[in-house]
C-alpha cells in the first residue's frame, strides 16, 4: 500500500469543513494515485469514511491517544472509551483495514510498565470487537526497535525523517535493512515521512533545512525510490497530503503551521512533490515541469527538471529543441543555457507543459528563508 496521511483542517475553515470539501481532499489524494490513507490521529468526520468506502481506499483508523501515556484511570478510561467507541461505530466500513492503537506514544514516558499493560488491554479487546482486522501502532522514530511497545500489535510502523531532521537520506536504507535483518517476523511500513517545502522559497542548490520546495522534491524523490528498493514493507505513508496547523511550530516563515504537505493548506497550490507522486502512482498520462515559481535565476546554465510517467521527454527554449531525453524512472533533468527571456516548453507525445525563467544579475532575495525561529524542529 502506498498512500498519505491527512489531517482535516483548513485554512479559514479549521476543523468545520463541509461535505465538499471532504469530496475535494479525496479526490486530490485520489489523483495523486494514493491507494491508503492514514487518518491521522484521531477519528475524523463519519462522511469520510463512506466516502472512502465508495472511492475505495484503504484506511488506517485510529484514536487520539498521542505522545504520552497518562498513568491514572480517567486518562485510561477515556483511551478504553475511544477505542471501543472507533471500532463499533465503525467496524461495518470495508474501506478500514486496521485499527492504530497509538502514535508516538513513547516520546514522554513516565510509567513504561503502565503503558505497555495498556496497550496490550487495548490490543485485546479491539481483537474481542474485531477479531477480522490487525491492529497497528506508529512508533517514535527514537523508540528502539526492540522496545516492547513495538511487539503487541499486528501490524508496526515507525514515524521516521532521516534526511530532513536529521542529515543523510541513505539512513533511510539502513534503517529499514536493519530493521528486517533483526525483525523479519514484525511487519513494518513506514507511517510518516516527509520534508517542510514552501512554495515561494527556491534555490537551485537545495540542502536540508532551507525549506525550499526544491530540497523537499529531492527528499521525496529519493524516498519513493528507496521504497522500490525494499518491497517487503506492508505500506508506507507521506506526512502530509496537505500543510496544516501546527501551533507550536514557526517555520518556513509562516508561524502555526507544519508544511510538510504536497498541497498548501488552502488547497490551491500544488507543490512539486505531488506531481512526483503522481507520475509514479496515477498511470493517467502526465508531464510537469518542476520549480515553475522559481522565476528568477543567476546562473548561466540552470536545471530544467521534469516529472512524466512517459519514456522519453523533448525539451524547447524559445522555441528552439534542446534535447530530447529518454528515462524509465520518471524524472527527466535537462542543463539549459539562459538567455536573458526563456520560454521552456517540454513535449512526450501529445503532452505539454512550459513555464518562463528569466535570467538576473542577483539572487531575488525573496526566494531565501530569512533566518530565525524558522529554523527550530530541524538544527
């Protein structure tokens, strides 16, 4: 299963959005050729999981019980509560394919015991509910992947960000490597992955940290591969389809907000990353040119980047073809010489897309994160 996690706020909107708007979120994540859901982290709008049921996604279900286990009976009480109150209201949607009993439930631990004892009481009574579904938890990425925690549920999946909180994307390999050398018997997906991507930051050297919708494509093209390389992971999912609010963050320059997601919170742009997803998973012919609002540029020969599930891609500047290139993994990258204008069209078949650079003496200072609180939850 290859899918997105969602969260169901908006912009303006908050939580209180209408029927619509769940119809359009789908459909957005349907385009990209999602196939699995995550909602996450709590249960969401019953409208969306009939929705869900006649789209035909699968779902991972699950409950608000989040960061730290509260040792005492009105906090357990209220998880039991939540948990039993998930799974009757919701055990007749065929789209549900797992009941989460937690996310990142160890990053605060104050009685381990209490909270392993709690987490298999859950276990078993979803499976005294609904003995036909696995039940899941997401893991912290420092939760070790020996802790116990990992071991009481069906399914597991670890909340990992190596190459965006941490340095180093290949991390990513070892890890999963690792983890099926030591823990072949305990099924694993990855239940988030993501990098922050602002779609009025650019750089045509993205690094990790500059929350540039450049360096969030390239993490993102780096991890679907990846994935490729390691099939025996049950699902993985990208954090998140959409930006959303986050209070105590302040990144990116926009306070209150994670942007990690493949479309802005307003739903009206769509970054990069969602047209990279796109061309893998929707088999729908299609062709994007990357960093369209990356207008203005210094260099004399800059990186024309394009997104197509076809095998091969022509390039004009100007109206003059460049080249033509022919690749199977569906990113095509062309080194163009500026003129002072350039009107860059590509071509595959019947399929177009074209977007203007212009050629400046300096970098538009607009284009760079300035430096601040924005840099917290990555230095």
């Amino acid at each position: 299963m290859h899918g997105v996690s969602r969260h169901q706020d908006r912009k303006g909107l908050g939580n209180a959005l209408t029927l619509e708007h769940m119809k359009e979120d789908l459909s957005y994540i349907k385009e990209i050729g999602a196939n699995t859901i995550r909602l996450a982290h709590y249960q969401h709008n019953q409208k969306v999981y009939d929705l869900c049921d006649e789209m035909g996604f699968v779902l991972w279900a699950e409950i608000p019980y989040i960061s730290e286990h509260m040792p005492n009976d009105r906090a357990r009480e209220n998880v039991v509560s939540q948990m039993k109150e998930l799974v009757i209201q919701n055990f007749n949607h065929p789209s549900i394919v797992t009941w989460g009993l937690s996310n990142e439930i160890t990053i605060k631990v104050t009685n381990k015991k209490d909270m392993i004892e709690e987490h298999k009481k859950l276990n078993k009574m979803v499976k005294e509910l609904d003995e036909t579904r696995p039940t899941s938890i997401a893991c912290y990425a420092m939760c070790s992947m020996f802790n116990p925690i990992s071991k009481i549920t069906d399914l597991v999946g670890w909340n990992l960000y190596l190459g965006w909180y941490v340095p180093f994307k290949w991390l990513n390999d070892a890890w999963i490597s690792l983890y099926h050398l030591f823990c072949k018997k305990n099924p694993l997906c990855y239940s988030e992955y993501g990098s922050e991507g602002m779609p009025n930051l650019h750089s045509s050297h993205p690094v990790r940290g500059d929350h540039t919708e450049e360096y969030q494509a390239i993490y993102h093209e780096y991890m679907v591969k990846c994935f490729k390389r390691h099939p025996y992971l049950w699902g993985t999912y990208v954090w998140n389809m959409f930006d959303f609010a986050a209070d105590a963050r302040d990144q990116g320059g926009e306070p209150g907000m994670n942007h990690k997601g493949l479309m802005t919170y307003d739903r009206k742009t769509k970054k990069d990353s969602f047209y990279l997803y796109k061309c893998y998973w929707n088999k729908e012919p299609m062709i994007h040119i990357c960093s369209k609002r990356y207008v203005n540029r210094v260099e004399k020969k800059t990186l024309v980047k394009v997104y197509s599930n076809q095998d091969e891609v022509e390039l004009y500047n100007n109206g003059k073809l460049i080249k033509k290139l022919f690749s199977k993994d569906h990113i095509f990258k062309f080194k163009v010489n500026l003129e002072k204008e350039n009107d860059i069209i590509v071509k595959s078949g019947g399929l177009t897309d074209e977007t203007k650079i212009i050629k400046v003496s300096k970098k538009d200072p607009s284009y760079i994160l300035k430096k601040g609180k924005s840099q917290n939850w990555v230095k």
